[in-house]
DNA sequence: CGAAAATTTGACGTGATTCAAACGCAGTGG
DNA sequence: CCACTGCGTTTGAATCACGTCAAATTTTCG
C-alpha cells in the first residue's frame, strides 16, 4: 500500500500556475471543452498517424506519448502533465505525430475540431498558437540537444529537477512526489537503457542525494541534484 | 584547382522543386523581398539573440545555423540550401536561436517585418506558415532522434543520402556534387568528432560506396549507400 | 615558398549498452 | 497458506562504439 505523498497535498494553495507558457491559450481553449473525459491507466487517448480531431487538454494525471518508428524501436517523445495541451504537434500535418497512452487515471478536456479554420477567434490566438508551436519546437530541441550531449547522470538530474518544478509550478511538494511511469518508460525518456538508469538512482540514492521506493521519489539534497544538473559534459 | 561537377551543371533542366515542401510560401514571400543580398564565405548573416528582423530566403550557396549553448560546445542545428527559409524558428520568440553564417559566398532575399502582424495577406497564408512551422518540427525531432539512436556509420549514410536527394529536387546531379562544408561542420552537423567522420569517409571509399576529393563527392554505389542507411540499430 | 589550418591515421580510455542472472512483488490457483 | 508464475527492477561482467589525445600528412592561402 502507498502513502501518496506528492499528488494529493497541494504545497501552495494556487497562483504559482501563472508561470505556466500556455496558460492563456489554456483557458481560452477550456471555454469550448466538452464535459471531462476519463482515460484509466495504460489506455490509449490517440494512435499516431490518425487524423487531427482536435486538442486535448490535462486536468489530471500524466501521459506519455511515444513515436513508432519503422524499426520495433520507439521513442517517448512526452510526458503530459496537468495543463499540458496534448496534439499541437499534429495541427501542421493533420494527423496526430505519436501515440499517446495514460500512465495512470487521467482527466482531459477534448477540444474538437477537424482544421485550424474551424478554430474559433483565430484573429486574436493564432498568434499565441504560433507561439505555442515555435516554444514547443525549441524546447524539444534543447532536450534532444541535452540527450546528445550531456552524460546520462546529467540527464537524470536534470530530469528530476524538472520533474520537481513542474510539480511545485503546479502546487504541489518539489521535494516529494509520485511519478507514475516505470523505469522503463523513464528510461526510454532519457534515452538510455533500463540498467542505466537503475544504476544511476542506485548511486544517487548512496550519495543521498534522494531516495526512491516504489514510484515514490523524495529529493534529499536539492543542490546536489542542481548541481550535477548544472554540471556540463 | 577543382572541376565543380555538382552545382554547376544542371541535371534536369526544372520542374523538380515543386517537390520542395515550403515552395507555394517562398513564392508568395518573394513578392516582397528587396534586392538580392550578397554574403561572402564565412561571413555572418544574423547572430543568435538578434531580434527578430524577417526571415531570408536562399537563393543561391549554402549556410550554417550554430547554437551557442552556455557552455563552449556549440551545436550546428542546420544547413541552408537553396529555396530554403531562414527564420521561421525566430517567430515564436521574437530573436534568431542561432547563428546563421555563410559557407560560401550566398544569395540572399530578405522578407523584412518585425512582428507577424505586418505579414500581408495573413488571412489566407497563416495556414501555412503554421504547417511550415510544425513540419519543422517534425523534421527537427526525426533528425534528432536519429542522431540519438542511430550509429554513426548510419548517420553519415543517411545525410549523404538526404543531400543526393536535396541536390536532386533543384535539379542537380544527386551522384555527384560538392559540399562547401568543412568535416568539423560536417561532424558536428552529425553529431560526432571529426575524426570518427574522416575515419568513416575513408572506410566508405575503402568499400568502394563513394569517393571524397576534397569538398568534392561522388556516390558511387547509391545502393550499398542506401542500405546502409536503411539499416537501423 | 612557407606558415597555418584542415584532414587523416593510430593508440588508448571510458561511458554506456548488452548479456545474463538474481531478486522482489503482485496475482493466481491448488 | 504457500508454491507457482510473470513482470519489473537490480546488479554484475563483458563488450563495443565512440571520443580523446597525439602525431603524421595534406591542403590552403598569404
């Protein structure tokens, strides 16, 4: 049995959400939401390679999505969290660029709709949705960039000290948290092999830097962490 | 002294480049553009940082895009051919992401606005400016995640590949051309010292795939070079 | 022509993957 | 209640691809 001991005791009531990029565009989209929809753990949300039908918006929960390629070998792209805007990558191309999977019970905000004409007040968001794209494009281009260039303990810190704003972005404990996923789905994230990262928690948890039972994870030392996070190659 | 086979002597006379994905928003910014731009070998275009002043479209030559990171290493994020646009990545942040310096002397169109209000006729082309950008992307993560996951013998395999193919569509010998980059652009290009890149050029010639004289490359076994990079992981 | 830069080649070290095996944990059925 | 089974995780040992260092060779260009 597991004491959950990040996701349910919000660390500050609200307000640090407005640090959030695409808060605005978020809450201009929630206004055309149809009812909440629930998706369980490890049911699939979207197939990579159907046809757009619109955003999906996290409420709760986390989903990964991940990338087929030709080979038997895939590649997790993302791991959406509360407030994440999953599909922008498929407005481009009209058909969703992965599949995307919960990894634990999730709520989402479906908004429907086939073209970008269809998108309502395009005068005034389509800059912010062109926005949107050029930030997620180089964001995901910095992390590939890191997942090339810096050694995977680097990698893993700087996973976790993401991990830990994200969460305290979102009102909850930067300390101690829960992460759904397993080794292996945050393996494949960090792009290296599973005994990699094994290898890896297993040091960090020598060097005290944090501690990890189950899919509970407890930050210890928080400069340590920064600091091999900072560390560059 | 060198015989430029490649850029020289036009393979098919046109009609190829209607292939290019970008074509119908080049000829529309074409419209605008004021004198043709001259940059000289190793000259610098815009830097990283640089507000944002309007994208370039290439007429001629070629360029690199460099991405400084914090610490000294930097990251060669693209090579410009012709037809192909520079800026787009600017749009979303308001400055250039990178570093755009000539490799040979280059034409240039300059599209200038400042911010993407002042783009004419935004109403029927915003579309595509959108898809523009999210292709980008596309291309952006796939190549990325081939540098991630695929060995360096493939890599080198696939760009040469992509270049066969890119001189191809503008209406150039693909078996035959000339790359003005130097190895060290082409290895950080690829993600790998420049001495892993000669040892694989070498080991190429050696199985008779292609011929490297200088800046100068023929492919001289499409096939052999095709099913190396076909091959994955 | 001569200096500086670029390229090639060899030797070596190492971080990370792979292979293999042991361990822990949850669910199932006898 | 306890073996049995399957899955995820951990740990160890061997291997390999690639980067680094260093030196030789070629090319570039003033």
């Amino acid at each position: 049995m597991e004491t959950s001991t990040g996701l349910d005791k919000p660390y500050i009531e609200q307000g640090a959400t407005s640090s959030h990029p695409s808060l605005l565009i978020v809450q201009e989209l929630k206004n055309l939401s149809r009812p909440i929809l629930i998706l369980r753990r490890k049911k699939t949300l979207l197939y990579q390679g159907d046809t757009f039908q619109g955003l999906y918006i996290v409420q709760s929960g986390m989903l990964k999505q991940t990338l087929q390629c030709k080979n038997d070998n895939e590649q997790l792209t993302h791991f959406f969290l509360p407030e994440d805007i999953i599909g922008l990558d498929a407005i481009g191309e009209g058909f969703y660029s992965g599949t995307v999977i919960a990894i634990e019970t999730s709520g989402l905000l479906h908004i429907p709709f086939r073209r970008i004409e269809e998108f309502p007040d395009l005068q005034t968001s389509h800059m912010q949705l062109l926005r949107c794209l050029s930030r997620a494009m180089s964001l995901e281009h910095s992390r590939m960039w890191q997942m090339i260039s810096q050694p995977a303990d680097v990698r893993l810190a700087c996973f976790f000290a993401a991990m830990s704003r994200n969460f305290f972005a979102r009102g909850y404990s930067p300390y101690s948290f829960r992460l759904a996923m397993s080794r292996q789905e945050m393996a494949d994230y960090l792009c290296m092999a599973v005994e990699t990262l094994s290898r890896l928690i297993s040091r960090f948890q020598r060097q005290g830097i944090l501690t990890a039972r189950g899919h509970e994870y407890c930050i210890v030392d928080p400069d340590a962490l920064a600091s091999i996070a900072a560390r560059s190659k």
